[in-house]
C-alpha cells in the first residue's frame, strides 16, 4: 500500500510540474489517463510454427525452431547433427538470439531457426578480466552475474535486453564514452561453421573469420561462447545540460569532455513539432573517487527501475499526439533532473529493460532507424533530417545521439572513422500504406546520410535499395563473396541475405 501510495504522489507533482510549465490547454491527467486506456491492448501471440522479430513485420512460417539443448552432455554434437540434417533435407539454418533485429536477420522461411537463449552458463576470470560467455545470454543475465563480482560490461547497447550472440553479430554500440563498438571487447570467439567443425577465432587465429562473424549476422556460423572484456562497476554522478542544437557540439567541448572521470554521454533530442530538433538534452556521466560514491556498493543487489508505470505512460502518450510529445519534453527537461539519483552504480544504469516502453498494441509498432556522419557532417546532416522529417511528417518518438570510434575490428563496417550516431524511434501502421511510407522515408534518410559521407545500421528494416546498400557498404560484395567461401552450400541464410546477398544482385 505504501509503494502504490508513493507512486500516486509522485504522478501528482509530476503532473503539477508538467501543467505549470506548460503553455498547452490540454489536461496532461487526460493525456496520461488516455495513454495507459490505450496501452491496455495485446499485441498478439505468434502462431505456432512462425517466427517474427521485434519489428513484428516478418512474421513468417518456419520449418522448425529448434532451441540449443543445455542438458544434454554434448549439445555441441547435437548441433552439428541438426546442420548435417538440414543438408541433408535441404533446408535453411538462421540464428536467432533475443530478435531485436528487425529486418528478418533471425529468419529464413521454411528453414529451421536455431533458439540460443537457453545457452547461458558463463565464467569470469578475475585475473584476465574476461567473461567466458555462451552466445544464448542475455544483458539481463549477465549483469547480475558481474555485478556480485564488482565488475560491468564494457561495451553495450543502452539496455539489457538483448543477447550476446546477438549483440555482436550485428556490431552494437553503446553510449560508452570514447569507445569503438562492441566488437572491440571481444578477445575471443567460437564459432561452428555449416560443416560442424568449430574454430576459435581472435585478433591473432583465424582473424579473418574472426572479422567477418563480428558484425555478420549470422550468415558465417553458430557463435558458441565469447569472451568478453570486462570492466570495474563504479559509481557515477550525472550531469545534463539543455542547449540549443547549434550549440551542443561546443557545449560537448567545452564543458562535458575534458572533465576527469567521463565514462558515458548521450544527448537526446527535442521531437516536439514546433521545435524539431532545436534542441538537445546531454547527459554525461562522471567516474566518482570511491570515498565520495561510498554510500553504493559496487556489490550491492540490483535494484527494479523506479516509476515504470509512470515513466512508461509518459513515453507512449507522446506517441499519440503533439500534446504527449510537449508533455514529455517538459518532464524530461524540467522535472525529470530533479528526480534523477545523485549518484547511481553502472551496472545500475544499464539494467534496464527495452520492454519497459515497448509498444503493445496490435495496429502500431515501433521501427528504429540510425544513421552515422562523421562530426564536422554532423550540424549539417541534423538540417537534412529535419527537412526531411517536416516533409514526411512520421510518428516520431525518439532521437538519441552518440559518438561511436573508429572500428578497427569487423569487416563490414560502419565506423570507419569516428562518427556521430543517430538513433531515431517511429511509430508505424502496420499497414501496406504505413509500410511505404516508412520505406519512403528511410530511403530519404539513407540518401541525406550517404550525402554526408556517412552510413546507416544494418539490423534494422530491408528498405535500403541495392545501390543504397552497396554505396554505404563498398566492402559488402567481397563480404558475401568470403560467406560463399566460408559456408559453400550457403546452409546460413536470413532474409537480410536474401536481399542483398544474391550472386546476381542488380544495382
């Protein structure tokens, strides 16, 4: 009683606070009182014998899902069973982790798709600092795990949700400050190839296929286990600043950067209409000296995220209208630095999930977008987006901004510089008509990037035309050319291989 009681006080002075800093008309108690009805609605179960992903766009009927057996004592043999017998059967093999993919990544039709989520045992070494991890883990799982030990991940997405096979499959980056993407943390990987064999593969064994199963989707082999770089769980102290966008960069050099201690940046965008893109939020997060973060423990049980109920109706009612986007920025930028901790553990920081703003209705979903220039690109490529955005006017629900290093490590590449990440969030119809003007859309964007001498990621929808494709990735037909050489009957295939890594692919 006493927690539902905080909660309803704590909604009261976030909706005093909205109100009185609002210049809107609208009840913001209605537009929450609204969102929650809305957010009451299913977003449906798969039939039995289908596979989606998180874009719930692909949904598509399989020949079979068949999950890694974690109690048999050798499940590596049983894997490179099931492979013989899809040779044999003539059947497709795709991979398939956490499926926050949204382009099909994780699903060829008609071929057995392999569940690596039960294979989640892992082991730290404390003295080399590495997490031996099987792919199947999550985020989730492995951060509690660290987290007893006073370690943390060293680089990953901005949540937990996601798988490590996974993760590095597609080449995530995160809001780490001064890092390349994840493929950087790898020391070490195997892989079972179409064939059965396995390799272990590093900077210094089998490095070419170590470059090409880091950011390939799946389409070289099974990623078994990994081992990860790990790093001290510390605790940090957030600062933010709410600039125009034409300053941000030199608010970034000026006052965040040189700072000692700085581990993680992000800043966050305006998408309210009337001010789109005008202005950022930065948040910037300090290493504390251990006397000063003394009052958490490093060791300390993980807590649940606060306000979830609350955090959430804010979030999705700004999908609904331009009241719910002004009602959330106001939250964001007046009320929401109040109540952040003084001081939170990194592990804190990353132990959240995606579903906690997920959207759950049947006739809407949520498609990402992200795009990379290099930073002196970087003001202008932002006046190329709004442009474009003011012109096709989508359901735009988020605009997070990154700065990713130079990759050194992966073959197909998306920083092959240091570039400027931007990471947009829509809400779409699931509909022909919503589906073409996304597609539309995106093209816009990639063309506006590829302008800027810039790129975009690849683990999102297929609507990216060949020429697009092949422009943002100039290594893509050497890449597809070493996946024929590595897997010669083509065993590993996805419906991101389908379309763009055809033989006789026209341009």
């Amino acid at each position: 009683m006493k927690r539902k009681t905080k909660r309803r006080y704590m909604l009261i002075i976030l909706l005093i606070t909205a109100l009185a800093s609002s210049a809107f008309l609208v009840s913001p108690l209605t537009e929450l009182s609204e969102s929650v009805s809305r957010d009451k609605h299913p977003n449906g179960s798969l039939p039995c014998g289908h596979a989606d992903d998180a874009s719930r766009l692909n949904k598509a009927k399989v020949n079979e899902i068949w999950e890694i057996p974690v109690d048999h004592e050798n499940p590596e043999a049983q894997i490179a069973e099931l492979l013989e017998r899809a040779r044999k059967e003539g059947l497709k093999v795709s991979i398939a982790g956490a499926k926050h993919s949204m382009g099909g990544h994780t699903i060829y039709p008609g071929g057995i798709v392999i569940n690596t989520t039960p294979w989640k045992h892992m082991e730290l070494d404390t003295k080399r600092n590495l997490l031996k991890v099987e792919a199947g883990a999550l985020w989730e799982d492995i951060i509690p795990y660290l987290n007893t030990h006073g370690k943390s991940v060293s680089i990953m997405q901005s949540n937990n949700s996601f798988s490590v096979g996974g993760s590095i499959s597609v080449n995530c980056h995160g809001w780490q400050y001064d890092r390349p993407p994840i493929a950087s943390s790898v020391e070490s990987f195997r892989i079972m190839l179409a064939d059965g064999s396995i390799k272990h593969c590093c900077r210094e064994q089998n490095q070419e296929l170590f470059s090409l199963a880091l950011g390939g989707y799946g389409l070289f082999g099974i990623i078994l286990d990994v081992e990860l770089r790990v790093v001290a769980n510390e605790t940090y102290r957030l600062e933010q600043y709410i600039v125009p966008v034409n300053k941000s960069l030199g608010t970034f050099d000026n006052k965040i950067k040189n700072q000692p201690g700085l581990e993680m940046v992000y800043a966050r965008m305006n998408i309210v209409p009337d001010d789109l893109l005008g202005e950022v939020i930065l948040n910037a997060f300090y290493r504390m000296p251990q006397s000063e973060g003394s009052d958490i423990g490093v060791s300390d049980k993980l807590l649940e995220p606060s306000l979830i109920e609350l955090r959430r109706a804010v979030f999705r009612g700004s999908a609904e209208s331009y009241f719910g986007k002004k009602l959330r920025w106001n939250a964001e930028t007046k009320l929401q630095p109040s109540l952040k901790s003084k001081s939170i553990s990194r592990n804190q920081l990353l132990n959240e999930s995606v579903e906690v703003f997920e959207n759950r209705t049947t006739d809407t979903t949520d498609i990402l977008h992200e795009y990379f220039v290099p930073r002196h690109r970087a003001a202008s490529f932002v006046n190329a987006m709004r442009r474009i955005l003011e012109r096709h006017e989508p359901n735009l629900l988020n605009v997070t901004v990154r700065s990713v290093n130079r990759d050194d490590d992966t073959f197909l590449r998306y920083a092959d510089r240091q570039m400027i990440a931007f990471v947009m969030l829509y809400v779409q119809e699931k509909t022909h008509e919503g589906e073409d003007e996304m597609r539309a859309l995106t093209r816009d964007l990639i063309n506006a990037s590829l302008r800027h001498k810039g790129r975009y990621y690849l683990p999102y929808r297929l609507h990216a035309t060949h020429k697009q494709f092949h422009r943002a990735y100039p290594q893509a037909s050497e890449f597809f050319a070493l996946k024929r050489k590595y897997d010669p009957e083509q065993l590993f295939q996805n419906q991101f291989y389908l379309k763009y890594g055809s033989i006789d692919e026209t341009l």
